[in-house]
C-alpha cells in the first residue's frame, strides 16, 4: 500500500504514453510522450510491476516455503538444501512439489526463475 500520488499513464501501441501533469489535480492535463526510447523505459517499467503483481487471494510465502526456494537456489542436491533448511528430506521434497504447483513451473529450474521474478528470492 502507498500513501503517496500514483500519477496516470497510458499507452497506445508502444509509441506514444500519456502520463498525468499533476497527481492531484486530474484537470491539469496530461504529457504526451512520443520519443521512442521514454516511451519504452515506460512500457519496461509498466511490464516488470505487471510481471510482479500477484492476485490478491494469494496467500504469502511462509518462512519455510522462502527457506525451501532460497536452498533450492543455492544447492544442487536435495539432501543438501534439506539439510540447510534443518527439516527431513522427504518434507523438503513436498514443499519443493507444492511450491512448483503453486508456481505452475514444469521442474525445478523453471520455478526458481518464476520465484525470481515474482521477488519471492
């Protein structure tokens, strides 16, 4: 949550943005943007908050689920990366499974790129 002003944007077609002048005031007008490289820095900047927006009714991570991501990361064995999270293999390997579901990744590397991008490590 932000308590300050969050200005408008919009953008047509990846070649013109129009962002608001003046937060507070919506009638103060908009600045039409048309160079190609501010315009992409918007689209780019729009895109990595988009990609990291989750939905609301998601629940957080919990400690041992960010422990798990953080050693799956790290360690290339399972026993390893259990062993570092200090739980057994066996429980290691269900949040690995859960966390892959919950991330709807096909294996192990897959999930940690998603978890990576979603800011979760």
């Amino acid at each position: 949550m932000t308590t300050g002003l969050n200005r408008k944007l919009v953008l047509l077609d990846r070649s013109v943005a129009f962002v608001q002048i003046d937060p507070a005031d919506r009638l103060a007008g908009a600045l039409m943007i048309r160079q190609p490289g501010v315009v992409a820095t918007l689209v780019d900047g729009f895109e990595m908050m988009w990609a990291r927006g989750r939905d609301l009714n998601e629940p957080p991570l919990t400690a041992v689920e960010h422990q798990v991501l953080q050693a799956l990361a790290l360690y290339d064995k399972d026993e390893t990366a259990a062993r570092a999270v200090n739980i057994s293999l066996r429980k290691f390997r269900t949040h690995v499974a859960e966390l892959m579901n919950r991330l709807g990744a096909g294996n192990r590397f897959q999930a940690a790129l998603l978890a990576k991008e979603r800011g979760w490590i």
